[in-house]
C-alpha cells in the first residue's frame, strides 16, 4: 500500500526511489512487524487472559511444565496480524507469490486457531479432530500446489532442485504436486511439534526465516543466481520483504515468549509460520534446503515418529520423552540450556543452508 503510494513520488523527489529497492523495504518490514508486536503485545496477552484463553498443561508432560498452567496462549494471532500489515504496507500486492504467501500464512493460521479455541473452551488437549486438523492442511496445500504446478511465469513448475549441485534438476512430473504437500504439511507440523518450551520455536523459525530471506533474495536476483548458479525464478526477489515481516514479528513475539514465557504462540502461530516456511521454500525450490535450515524442526519431527513406532513395535521407548527438547528435559537440563543450546544448532544449520549456494 505505501510502497505503491510512495515509489510514484520519486518522479517529483528523488530520494523516493529508495522505495524501488527490495532490500530497503525488507528492512522496513521488519521495523514495522516488530512495532506492531510490541505496540499490541500488552493488550492481546491481557485479552486472551479475560477471555480464558490459557495454556492447558496435559499430566503426560514433564512435570516443569505445570507451572505454565494459565499463561495465555493463541499469541500467534498478534504474529499473524503484524506480519500481514506489514507486507501489506510494504510489499507490492500485484505480485502473485505475496499474494499466495499472505494466503498461506493466513489459512494455516486459521486452521491453528480453530484447533486452540476447542483446546482452551474443552480444556483438552486433543482440540480439532486429527482427521479435520491434517484434511485442511492437506487441501490448503494442494491448492498452493495447484496453482504453482500450473503457474506460467515458474520455468521450472516441477522441478526439484537438488543442494550442492550446479543446476542438478529432477523433473517430478506431476508427483511434485504431493511431494509440495508433504513439504508444506510437513513443515506447518514440525514446527507445531517444536513449540513446547518457551521462545524455541519462535527463535528457530526467526533464524530459518533469516537464511531464507538470503535464499529467495539470491534466486530472484538474476545477476547474484547466474554467478551463484541457483535457480533464477523472477519475481520471488519480492518474498524477501515478506520474510523481512516474518523476522520482525518473530523477533518481537519472542520479547515476551523468552522464558520464562507471557504468552504462547499456540497452534495459530506453529501452523501459520510452518506452513509459510514450506509454502516458502516450495516456491523457491529450496525444498531440500528447508530440511537443512530447518533442521531442527526435522530432528523433532523425527524424535516423535521414532518414539511412537518403537513403542508400539518393541514396548520400549527410545527417548525419555518425546519431542526432543522434553527428552533433554527430562535429563535434568534446565529449560533455557534446551533452548539456547537447540538455537545454537538452528544457527549452525543455516549457516550451513546458505553455503550450499557456493559449494556447486
């Protein structure tokens, strides 16, 4: 909205045409989304506290955890709601892949919320019914899917492209339209996964955010993808302000979800933010690189698929507790360690995603 308000002007002044640039607006992004979480932050977390939207603490968890019985949760909505009028202000809205982002972030959300609102009125942990949770997810993605399969501006519709190697391309066929769902699923989940102790996920997903904001400013760049021999896909350069948004936003919630925690993000804010990291890297073809970015999100997928199989198969359980992070929990590691400790692999991890632009 400010952007096409205000690039005009540079015809009359000069100094507007900062607002040409992709960088300068990624930048304002950020500020914005960050100002608007902090500015809304006291208000929300007071709301949700009137309106009885609180944590509900399951009596399988570890017993650390009891205390945060009662902390506000659905704080993912103030994420949500930043990062929208952040983009909105400061994106270009004629650009189909911020128009499809917003969509994203928005619809996961939506399917978040539901979920919360059943868990904090029932006081249970199951909320929406698994098989309506995952179907909604499932058709959410099959629609981005849809519509990226058949988009005529994408000169690589279904193709994979494969980290390390120059160009390395696997056309899919149509099977790229299930392999973008499970990526997109996938993602959304494992960061819902994730968030169980306080400011982990949002701190991940800052981070991932972060080196994906590199990734997509790289591929929509012509000049830096031929010399960097990635992928040119035009028009993504534009996600970068979105991610700018997503960063501010996750930057600012985690003010007041750093232990220990004021609000939780709830599944509104894991479902939204994971399904626009894995919408993210589908349009990007960075899907393989999302499992390297956002290796820990996979480790903890992993940690609960290993546990559940093992018990059902064996009687026997591989972990102390499952997601990870509560397995070290319950090693007797103080919550801030997990955390700190799990962010310092998250880091290491996209630092690790980004030399795979160099090393090809």
């Amino acid at each position: 909205m400010l952007y096409k308000l205000l690039y005009p002007l540079h015809e009359i002044f000069f100094p507007f045409n900062v607002f040409r640039y992709i960088t300068f607006r990624t930048a304002l992004a950020a500020m914005t989304a960050m100002a608007i979480t902090f500015i809304i932050a006291p208000r929300v977390i007071e709301m949700l506290r009137r309106m009885s939207f609180t944590q509900y603490v399951r009596d399988d968890g570890p017993k650390s955890h009891f205390n945060k019985e009662g902390t506000p949760t659905m704080g993912g909505v103030m994420i949500i709601l930043s990062v929208v009028v952040s983009v909105i202000l400061w994106g270009d809205l004629a650009n189909r892949y911020i128009l499809v982002m917003l969509a994203a972030i928005m619809g996961f959300g939506l399917i978040g919320l539901a979920d919360d609102y059943l868990k904090t009125m029932r006081r249970s942990p199951k909320g929406l019914r698994a098989r309506y949770k995952f179907g909604l997810q499932i058709i959410l993605a099959l629609i981005i899917g849809l519509i990226f399969y058949h988009n005529p501006a994408d000169p690589y519709p279904s193709m994979l492209s494969i980290p390390f190697f120059k160009k390395w391309l696997i056309n899919m066929g149509w099977f790229y339209i299930p392999f973008a769902i499970l990526v997109i699923v996938g993602a959304s989940n494992a960061v819902n996964l994730t968030d169980g102790i306080d400011g982990l996920a949002i701190g991940l997903v800052g981070i991932a955010t972060l080196a994906n904001g590199a990734l997509v400013y790289i591929s929509g760049h012509s000049g830096f993808a031929r010399y960097l021999h990635v992928l040119y896909l035009p028009g993504t350069g534009e996600l970068t302000v979105f991610c700018g948004a997503m960063f501010g936003a996750a930057l600012g919630f985690l003010w007041y979800n750093s232990y220990p925690a004021e609000v939780f993000m709830g599944d509104v804010g894991s479902l939204g933010l994971g399904g626009a990291l894995g919408t993210l890297a589908v349009i990007t073809k960075h899907e393989l690189v999302l499992a390297v970015v956002g290796g820990i999100f996979v480790i903890e997928t992993f940690s609960v698929i290993i546990q559940v199989v093992s018990f059902k198969l064996t009687g026997r359980r591989v972990f102390k507790m499952a997601p990870l992070h509560h397995h070290f929990e319950e090693k007797g590691w103080p919550e801030p360690k997990v955390i700190v400790r799990f962010w310092i692999v998250g880091i290491i991890l996209a630092l690790l995603s980004l030399t795979t632009l160099k090393i090809r």
